[in-house]
C-alpha cells in the first residue's frame, strides 16, 4: 500500500465518527508484526512492522572495540547505530547521520543498557545497527523494542526484554501510539520505555503541553499498551523454536502411525 | 579414530521441560524450595526467578536452570576448540577460535618435550644439531602456516586477556583435509548426545570421521563428498532441532532413508 503524506496537515486529527484518521480508536494500537532471525550472518537480529514502520536489527558482541580507545578497561559497552533509509521518508533523507540519528542512538543504548550485564564482557562492545526501511512515526520506539527482541535473539544474558511506545496529545485528547501525521500535527508527544524486571520506566521523551493530570494519565495508559506489545514480543521469540517442536511432534507421530499400519 | 571429548551433557538427570522461557520471564516464585542456576538470577526483591536468555526451562534437584538455545562461545581452561590460523609472527600465532579475542599459541606450547629430548637438552652442548627437528623448531612459528585448521586445547582464559592455546596432547594438532563446518556453540551437545549416542549414530552410518570442538565447529572428512554434505545436513538439522524431543530417532531415520535414497548404502 503506497504511503501517502500531505504537505499540508489536515486541521482535524480526528475523524467525523470520533476515530482518528487511519480509522483507530483512541486507544488501539497500530498492527504490529515481528520476527526474529532474519539476518543470517548476524548473532542476532530481528525484523518489526509496526503500522507503516519497517525495521530491521542486527545484533552482534561481544566483540573487540574499534577504535580501541573507546574500549572500558571494566566494563563492555553498547553501541547503537540507528540510521534511517534515504528513501523511509517522503522526502528523501541525506544519507549522512544527522543530530536527529545520533541523538536517537544515544537514547536507545541508554534505554537498553540497563538489563544487559556489560560488567561480565570488559573491554568488548556489543553493537547493535537499527536500519528504518519504511518511516511513519513513532521509530524510536519501534526501534527500541525491536533491538530488545534482537538482543535477546543473539543470547546475550539479559534481565528482560525492554518495550517501548510513544503516548500523545492530539486535538485536545490523549491517545495511544502516535502515527506519522498525529506525531507531526499533534499537540504532545510523550515516548516511553519500560524494562520488565523492574517495571521501570528506562526512556521518557516529551513535546508539547500537557497537564500533570494528563501526564500521569498518560503513563496509565501507556503501561496497559505497552503489555500488549510485550506480549507480542515474547510470542515472536518463542513462535520460531515452538513451531520446529511441533512439526517435529507431528512428524513423529505420522512415522509411528504408519509403523503400525 | 578421533573421539570427542567429555562434554556437559545436555539432559543428563533433572528433567528438561520442553517449556521454552525468554529472558526476564519468570521461572518460579518458590523463591524457598528453589535457587537460581546456570542462566537464571533472583529478582531484586528476591521474590521470584527469572530467565536470563532464550532457552529452555530445567530442573535439577533445587536448582533452576536455563538450557539456552542462542549464544556465543567463552573460552575457558581445558575446553578443545578447533582454531585457524590468521596471522603469525616470529613468536606467537594468532587464532580465530570464534570468540571475542583471538587465541594465542606459542611455539612453545607446540612441542612436545619427551624424555629424549630432555636428556639432549640437559647435557648442553646438544642442541642445535644440524638436522635436529626438535632443536632448530624449538622457538620458532615454521611449523603452522596462515590458514591451517588446528584443533587446541585453551591452556588459560579470562576476561580479559587473550586465551592461551596448545597443540601438545591427544588428537591435537594440525588437520589436512576435510571440512569444517560452523554451528551454534549451545547446539554442541547435542550433537554429541547422551553419553555420545548422537556422535556415535552419525560416525556408524556415515562412516565419516567427526571432531566436535566446544567452540561451534566441527570437523569432518567422509570417504566421499557425497557422505560428507549428508553429515552436513544431519548436523544442520540436529543445530535446528536442538530443542525437541526424540532427536537421535529422527536423526537415525533422517539419515537411513536418504542413504538409501542417495544410493550410498
């Protein structure tokens, strides 16, 4: 399905029959769909689709640092590398690594390194490279939580998977997962990242107006939307080893239904 | 015949469950009757066990334990590894032995030094005979070349310094032929099996000679090319299936039918 992006943002965010403009409720989330293991020759790595997002992760560490001067006598480190496609927007995307990349980057390593034990693998690094194909909103977010799948992917030990989506404010009401034109248009922005282990929050962005009352509420929210996604992501890890399990199951007992015959 | 060496096995006693578990997952919340083991801490308030990576659910007597299915290799002592040679200067090779640092082998540690060549060295004046293979290899990189496939045993290994690595002892040394082929460092055990059942299937209907080394690489040399991509195949589908049950089964059947199927029987 083409993506279509105005250059001019319609005035009202929300439609005639009270649903926003990709025709969700308030509160619904975008359809998310992930996979783990699609880069053969990455430790780990994992691919998301969420709403018009296309994203993939590679994993891989612990390995030597380069340069080596960043290397922590102590302690490993994790590096982040997210970079957008030149052609994941509607306009095109220089291909350099802008403030907007670095920064992102930034928030996604200190976001993730909480669950990880980068005390265990001094002076190595863990790298992970986050590639935007397709670009509608909300990519950090969508990042964050498809580089947890990854890491998880490649066993690295970790304290639990970390998730991550973006509340906002749109004409005037708080809704859930912002989109491409709702993040632009809107009034608010709040991304959000939760670890599991400790049900703490490990990113918080914010853009806009809000009241205190809406902030909380907001965070409400986003805890239930963000149990959601979590489930997704643990079924996206499990899916691949429990279906070779059942295959298997049902190969043996056709070998052994045919033996008696 | 090579044989492979003792390997932790993968099922041995305490019983597996085939539930798989993700890492923060939780695994009990009897934080009383149980500890956490092998890939599995306590929470911060003690109040339950959780996973620490992808893999599978055990438990041994109190112990909870993760068996996991992703991963990568950590040097430790004693380990036998399958390494190639990247790069050498006059005093020490380097290997990649698919870790995070390279293996360090020193000419020392490639030599065996059997009482006759003790007793000439002690004498003095013995050494440096002309045509003396022990004395003129003594301390010098001649004896491997950049790119020989060598079987090492880690000497010593820690996290922070490079793994040191030796050539002298029991079906180490250097291996002409064959091939090597690379899997997941967790699937070794099973391909080794309970008590080398799985090893030992594969060695008896292929008629291949396998060396497993703990590192995820496995050398191997057929009597054809034919035997030698069958074993392939089995040792990539035991890597894919390593967490089901009734694997050796599989495998045996696997390999009668193609065999027959491939008219190598």
């Amino acid at each position: 399905m083409p993506l279509v992006i105005k250059d001019e943002y319609p005035e009202k965010l929300f439609r005639e029959d009270g649903k926003r403009l990709d025709g969700r409720d308030k509160l619904e989330l975008r359809p998310i769909k992930m996979e783990v293991g699609v880069l053969n020759n990455a430790d780990g790595s994992a691919y998301l689709e969420w709403g018009n997002n296309k994203i993939f992760a590679a994993v891989y560490g612990p390995r030597e640092v380069h340069p080596h001067h960043l290397a922590k006598p102590d302690r490993g480190i994790l590096r982040v590398f997210y970079r957008m496609t030149t052609f994941s927007v509607f306009e095109r995307k220089r291909p350099a690594p802008g403030r907007r990349e670095k920064e992102i980057s930034m928030i996604i390593a200190d976001c993730l390194e909480p669950v990880l034990f980068l005390e265990l693998y001094p002076g190595t690094s863990f790298e992970v490279f986050i590639e935007v194909i397709d670009a509608d909103g909300g990519t950090r977010c969508a990042s964050t939580t498809v580089a947890a799948l990854a890491l998880a992917d490649a066993g690295i030990p970790m304290k639990s998977l970390v998730t991550s989506l973006a509340i906002g404010k749109i004409d005037g009401e708080l809704v859930v997962d912002l989109s491409g034109i709702e993040d632009k248009a809107g009034e608010a922005d709040l991304p959000c990242a939760i670890t599991w282990y400790n049900d703490q929050l490990s990113l918080l962005q914010f853009d806009g107006d809000m009241t205190l009352e809406e902030m909380n509420l907001s965070l409400d929210l986003a805890k239930n939307a963000l149990k959601e996604i979590y489930e997704k992501q643990l079924n996206a890890l499990k899916s691949k080893y429990i279906a070779i399990q059942e295959e298997t199951l049902k190969q043996q007992e056709n070998s052994t239904s045919g033996g008696e015959e | 015949m090579e044989e492979e060496q003792e390997v932790e096995d993968f099922e041995e006693e305490g019983e597996v469950t085939r539930e798989i578990v993700v890492p923060g997952e939780t695994l009990t919340e009897d934080v009383k009757n149980f500890y956490p083991g092998r890939g599995a801490i306590f929470n911060k308030e003690k109040t339950k066990i959780i996973s620490l990576s992808i893999g599978l659910k055990q438990v041994r007597k109190n112990y909870m334990n993760v068996i996991p299915l992703r991963g990568f290799y950590t040097p430790r002592a004693g380990d036998k590894i399958l390494g190639v040679v990247i790069d050498k200067n006059p005093v020490k090779y380097k290997l990649d032995i698919n870790a995070k640092d390279l293996g360090m082998l020193k000419p020392k540690n490639t030599i065996t030094r059997d009482k006759r060549s003790m007793g000439r060295g002690g004498r003095g004046g013995g050494r440096g005979r002309p045509g003396d293979r022990n004395s003129s290899n003594e301390l010098s990189t001649a004896r491997f070349n950049i790119g020989d496939v060598l079987i090492v045993k880690v000497l010593s290994a820690d996290r922070l310094n490079s793994p040191e690595l030796t050539t002298v002892g029991k079906y180490l040394g250097k291996k002409m032929g064959g091939s090597v082929i690379s899997i997941g460092p967790q699937s070794i055990p099973r391909v080794i099996g309970r008590s080398g059942s799985m090893i030992k299937l594969l060695k008896n209907l292929t008629n291949c000679t396998i060396f497993v080394t703990q590192n995820g690489r496995i050398w191997i040399k057929g009597e054809s090319i034919e035997t030698e991509r069958l074993l392939i195949e089995a040792i990539n589908k035991i890597a894919n299936e390593a967490h089901t049950v009734g694997l050796t089964d599989r495998i045996q059947e696997f390999l009668e039918t193609e065999l027959k199927k491939r008219g190598l029987k």
